[in-house]
C-alpha cells in the first residue's frame, strides 16, 4: 500500500483504534466501518498492544533479552498508554537495541519523528519487505545494531494474518526464526475465528474489499506456523490471558478474536 492520504491505511487505522493522531478521514471511515461489523475491534488492538508490552518486558526482565526485531512494525503511537515497543524494552533495561521493520511508506513518514531512544540504546526503523526473509539479516541497517550471535527477541505481532496462504506464513516464520541464536524469541498474535465466527469472517471480507487481504486461522492452525519452536507457557492464549499484571483485567476472549505466544528458538 501507498501512503496516500484518500485511501484507508491498515497501521492508519490502528493508530485511530488506539487513540492516536496519525489517522485521516479516509482511514476514519474505513475503520468505522469496521466497527460496525465488530464492536470490539477497539479493545481487539488495545489488549494486543498491551501484550506486547508485557511481553517485551518479561522478555527483558526474565529473559535477559536486550535485542528486538518487529516486522511489520506498523506506525509508531504517540498514546503514552500504549507505548511503543523500544519505550518498554528500554524501560527495562535502557542499554536495549530495537528495529522495526516495515514496507510502507506511511510508516517512514512517521518513524524518524517518533523513534527517540534512550542514550544507551538503540532504535531505528529500516524500509524492507517482510517476504525477502532471511535476506533481511544481510542488511547493514540491521547488522549494525543487533548481533545475530546472541539472542534476539522477533516480533510477528499482528503481521501473519495479512498473509492468507499457509505455506507462504509458515515460510515466514521458519525463515526468520531459523537464523537465530539459541535463546532466541518469537512473538505472535494473530486474528482468530475460534470464538466469533460469523463476525470474523464478515470483518476478513470487508478488509480485504477496503484495505488489503489476510484471513484469521485458528488454534490449530497459528500452532502448526510455529511447529518447530518451543512454546513458552501459558501456550497460545487470549492475549489478555497471556501472563497479566495487577492492573490487567479479564477481556472476553470473544471481544479479542487473537490468539498471542511466546515462543523460544532452541
């Protein structure tokens, strides 16, 4: 997609869900028209958000992770609420290394205004499409801020389901977790039919007419893309259910329609 202000914008209308500025009109009425297919579609992205910041801090935290790579990163937020993902990581530890990863023009537009890091750390965004794979791990833009040899943190947060055939995201997800460092992690939600059916696949229809194609997979399905990783418990869960904090209370699993996991590279 073109970052032409006329037309809807996927990470556009996620901004609007959560609460931001960097929409347009033209985003806005595509999005409300979600929204009148799915109600939820709001605390759909703001329970995913908030899982990656779990996340991405028990990532730093418990695992000693100082290295992130998020494809598909989307436009940065500017909510405090939800913070983007080198604000949780280097609220952590501040020394950590983020790169975001995306193809879209909207996203450069936005990236160098929003992506400020800590002193000790780094974060920067890189223009590159998510299906060269393993490529990616060639360019110095990203070599020269993670060290491959350790472990890093991989981030396919709401970035699969864009891609509707099974052995293209499996691809995807063998091809970027397979060069990694033992003690490396993936992240992964993804849209689901599991629990709201008849309003998941009215929602897949009007966003591949209006905004781009995907298609949501179920349990089964998001668990044969990470076959060969080690799932991390609590499993594939209600992002909401994925390991919350105090603060963070229950969501119905049928107002999230996405599955999360943590996984480990072995």
């Amino acid at each position: 997609m073109d970052a032409d202000s006329a037309r809807p914008h996927a990470g556009r209308m996620l901004d609007f869900y959560l609460g931001g500025t960097l929409h347009t009109a033209a985003d806005r009425a595509a999005a409300r028209r979600m929204l009148e297919v799915n109600p939820h579609l709001i605390t759909s992205a703001r329970v995913n958000r908030r899982f990656i910041d779990r996340s991405v801090r028990y990532l730093v935290g418990s695992r000693g992770i100082t290295q992130f790579l998020d494809l598909g990163s989307g436009i940065p937020t500017r909510t405090p609420e939800y913070p983007n993902l080198h604000e949780s990581a280097q609220a952590v530890d501040p020394a950590c290394r983020v790169v975001y990863v995306d193809n879209d023009p909207a996203v450069r537009a936005y990236a160098a205004e929003l992506l400020t890091s800590t002193p000790r750390g780094r974060a920067v965004y890189v223009e590159a499409d998510v299906t060269d794979g393993a490529a990616l791990y060639e360019r110095p833009e990203i070599t020269g801020v993670l060290d491959l040899t350790r472990p890093v943190a991989l981030g396919m947060n709401a970035l699969l389901h864009f891609f509707a055939d099974d052995a293209q995201a499996h691809g995807l997800v063998e091809a970027f977790t397979g060069p990694l460092a033992a003690g490396s992690h993936l992240t992964l939600t993804h849209i689901t039919r599991d629990w709201a059916p008849e309003v998941m696949d009215a929602l897949v229809r009007l966003y591949r007419e209006d905004v781009t194609d995907g298609g949501a997979r179920s349990r089964a399905e998001i668990e044969a893309l990470v076959g060969g990783l080690d799932v991390v418990s609590p499993g594939v869960v209600n992002p909401a259910d994925w390991r919350p904090g105090p603060g963070d209370a229950p969501v119905p699993a049928e107002q999230v329609n996405l599955y999360a996991l943590l996984a480990r590279v072995t």
